[in-house]
C-alpha cells in the first residue's frame, strides 16, 4: 500500500504547474505574507509563530474534488482559463489515482503579539 499526501495550497504536482496560467490577484493558493513584519508595523510585540498540520483521510478522488470546489481552494480553479481548468482537474484525479490511501494534509502558521492596547 502506498501513502502519499495532497496538501492543499501546496506547490507540488498540478498545483504548482498551473499557477502561472492564473492572472495576478486572482485565485492563488499560499500568497507569500510576511506576518512578523506586518505585526511589527500594527505595533506588536512578543511575536510568535506555531505551525499546525491537519491530516484528514479521503476516500476517492470525486469527494476530494468536491470538497475543493466547497471552499477556497475554488477560487484557484475557477481563476485557470477553461481549457486549463479541465487539464488540470483530470491531472489532478490521475493524480490521486495514485494514491492509497488519499490523505489530506492542510497545513497553518498562527501567530500571536501583544498589543500596548
């Protein structure tokens, strides 16, 4: 049995290839943010980091897509031209086929800071 995971808004697989296709400001997954500098400049202190994953298994290829098309990762496919956007669902289903289990891995950074407020 083989285990391999898909990681939403990872820049792996279909992900990555077909982000160059979708026009800027639209549809992206995993924009660079650089929230330290951000919190610093809203007059945070004490600034910390932690990184969470979530892994949740799916059991076939139809409920993962589904599931994309019920939250943002929509916007992502919905922003690729329409000739791209059937390349890329098929891609990302031979994909999956490849896979026993399907596993979901999403992943997060939360941060914290105190304010003088």
């Amino acid at each position: 049995m083989t285990s391999r995971t898909r990681r939403s808004g990872s820049s792996t697989g279909p992900f990555r290839e077909f982000q160059p296709l979708i026009p800027e400001g639209q549809g992206r997954l995993s924009r660079p943010l650089d929230a330290e500098r951000l919190l610093t400049a809203a007059g945070f202190t004490g600034i910390g980091e932690t990184a969470i994953e979530q892994r949740l298994p799916v059991p076939d290829a139809d409920t993962f897509w589904n599931w994309g098309l019920s939250h943002g990762s929509r916007a992502y496919f919905d922003a690729l031209p329409a000739d791209a956007r059937t390349e890329f669902e098929a891609r990302v289903r031979a994909e999956l086929s490849t896979m026993d289990p399907i596993v979901f891995a999403a992943g997060a950074h939360l941060w914290k800071g105190t304010s003088a407020a």
